[in-house]
C-alpha cells in the first residue's frame, strides 16, 4: 500500500476513506478483533482525537506497556532515591520521573525534604551540573526506550567527568512485545508498533512477530490517520492471512534504522533480564553498562542494594491497565483516590501513561 504524503494524512477527506475501509474489512473478516500499541503517545493520540469512536464495535484497540516512566520499576527510583539523601549528591532526571510513586519517596517527595533533585533535557544538561559541581556527585537517573538510549551512550563515550555516573533503566521494546504474545487472554492479533523507537532499531526487530509468531505488525506516526491507516493495514493482512512487517512511517523510519545510534548503543550497552515495573522479569528486557564504562555506572559506583521494593500499591491497577487486561476506568481507584495531583500508580503521572491520558480524554464510561 502506498502511504500519502503528510497533507493527505491530515486531510478528513482521508480520514471518511479510511473509517469507511476499516469498517468494511472489520465486516468481512466476521470475527472480533484486537491490536495492541505499545507507545504512550500513540494512545494520546487515539484518546485525543476519539479514534476508538470511529471504529467498528468488534475491533479493539489494546493499550500496552509503551511508557517508559510507566514500566520503571520502583526499586531503580529507590536507588536513585538512597543517592539523593547523601549530601554531597545531585540527582538529575527527566521531569515526567520525579513525580513516579516509589516504595516509600518519590524523587519530587525527597526534594521537598531538602534533596538536590533536579530536571534536566537530556544527560548533556547533566553532564554540565557535573562540571560545575566538582565537588559534588552528579547522578543521572537514565530511563526510556531505544529512543533515548544513544544520547547517554554518547555521552558516556565522549568521557563525561568523573563525579558523573547513571542509574541505567533503559528498557527494549521488542522483547516486551515477545511477552506480550504469551498473553493467551489477550489474543493480540496485530501489534502497532512505536514510530520513535522504530527510527533507531529499523524494521528487522519486528520480523520475529510476523514471520515467527505470525502476528501483522505495523509500525505506525502519530498523525490521527497515521494511526488510523495503521488500522487498516493490520485489518488487510488479518483478513487475507498474511503476516508481514509494514512501514507506515516511512517518512522517518528507515528499513534499517539509524545505524549511527545502533552502534553507540552496542558499544556501551549489553542486554540484560531486567524487571518491567508490574509486569516482571523479561529476557533481553533492559540494558546494562558494559564494564568498559562500569566507572559511570552508579550502581557499581556506589555499590547500590535495594532490600526490598513495592512496584504496585494495594488497590492499584497499573500492573493490568499496562498488559490491556483493564481499561484505566475499571481500576477502582481511577478518579477516586488515584488522580494527575495524587497519583496511587506509575500509569497517572506521566503524559504518556494510559490512566493519566483516560484522566484527560475520557468519561468514566467509556471503554
């Protein structure tokens, strides 16, 4: 299928095509469907603009574990949090993390008690804190997907100072999708997978899903019909039996991703088991720092050991709204206790998680 140029896809003219073919195909595949996303902005998209209400009733649109702030496990925030009490210490992260519930603090709960915790755009801000605070430790608290991963490696490379270090809690997207298929109860029929991610690790990682699992897999912009053209390409290859990795994003995803940033990433970084906030342990799930840069890793650093953590508070539901198995609004705290100013869960602090944008975006009663 050829993909239209960007004025096409914002056009409604496209978009009436669009819903008119879905429904058409949902029709004549006769059975109900589901596609999952794995990318918290796809899913402010989809609630934004009200996607799900174009659809046919049979097809469902799943929301899975795409927010990075979201999946980081309450143990990696009480590292970073042991650090932040010890005075000669700064921590920097990105803004979304400072508020995520840990097991007892939160970054922004330490700071109110007098802690250096600080907001930063990336590692290079933080590296420049290191240079201006010789007699500080300066540790960034490094989370995100493949995205994010090649501007820390960069840095690493690049030989930042040494009161600099990370808290590594970079997680991959491919290996939580092969979890994912292991989710009987959710008879994923497609998968729409991350534009961001997609231009650093190209089109190859997916193939796993669609040539071994027999799964269609799209990777998908973030243009309301981006999203939905996305849709209807999983729809064509569930109808006519096919299985294939489709690039709807061509415009900035490449067959072979960025090459650049794949070998910084090999370079500095080794996959690792690594837990996913409320959802567990998965194989090649995370990165670790290579021992040749192990003089950065803060955990060795400091020689970090977290007891005992809490990734779920009691009567929270993130653990399932993250696997699809819930919809934010069926979680009994939704709303109640669990709110954007007082948030119980990881899922309703951050822009891109699920219960933050059904906060937004939707009633109680939708679905």
């Amino acid at each position: 299928m050829e993909i239209p140029g960007v004025k096409v896809l914002r056009s409604k003219e496209f978009t009436a095509k669009l819903t008119t073919a879905i429904k058409k195909i949902s029709k004549e595949i006769g059975h109900p469907t589901k596609f999952m996303h794995v990318c918290g902005t796809h899913e402010h998209t989809i609630s934004k603009y009200g996607l799900r209400t174009l659809l046919p009733k049979e097809l469902e649109i799943l929301s899975g574990p795409g927010c990075p702030v979201c999946i980081c496990p309450a143990a990696d925030i009480d590292k970073a949090v042991e650090l932040g009490k010890r005075e000669d210490t700064i921590i920097t992260t990105f803004g979304d993390m400072i508020r995520v519930p840990a097991t007892s603090l939160s970054l922004a709960e330490l700071k109110a008690k007098g802690a250096d915790v600080r907001i930063v755009y990336g590692p290079n801000d933080a590296i420049k804190i290191a240079k201006e605070h010789s007699d500080k430790e300066v540790v960034f608290f490094a989370i995100g997907f493949e995205t994010t991963v090649p501007l820390i490696g960069f840095e690493l490379k690049s030989g930042p100072p040494s009161n600099f270090s990370v808290i590594c809690a970079h997680k991959l997207i491919p290996a939580a999708l092969e979890l994912l298929m292991s989710q009987s109860l959710l008879n994923i029929n497609g998968f729409i997978s991350p534009g961001h991610v997609s231009t650093i690790i190209g089109m190859k990682p997916y193939e796993l899903f669609s040539q071994g699992y027999k799964i269609p897999n799209v990777i998908a912009g973030f243009e309301p019909n981006d999203v939905l053209l996305s849709i209807l390409m999983l729809l064509k290859q569930v109808r006519d039996k096919r299985f294939e990795t489709i690039n709807e994003y061509s415009r900035v995803v490449k067959p072979e991703g960025n090459k650049v940033a794949q070998a910084i990433i090999e370079e500095v970084f080794e996959t690792v088991t690594s837990p996913w906030r409320g959802i567990g342990r998965i194989l090649d799930g995370g990165l670790a720092i290579r021992d040749k840069y192990s003089e950065f890793d803060a955990e060795k650093k400091f020689d970090i050991k977290i007891q005992k953590s809490q990734d779920i508070p009691p009567g929270c539901s993130c653990h399932l709204v993250m696997v699809g198995k819930l919809y934010p609004h069926e979680c009994k705290l939704f709303k109640k206790e669990c709110t954007p100013i007082n948030p119980i869960g990881p899922c309703m602090v951050s822009m891109e998680g699920t219960c933050s944008i059904y906060y937004k975006y939707h009633s109680d009663d939708i679905s």
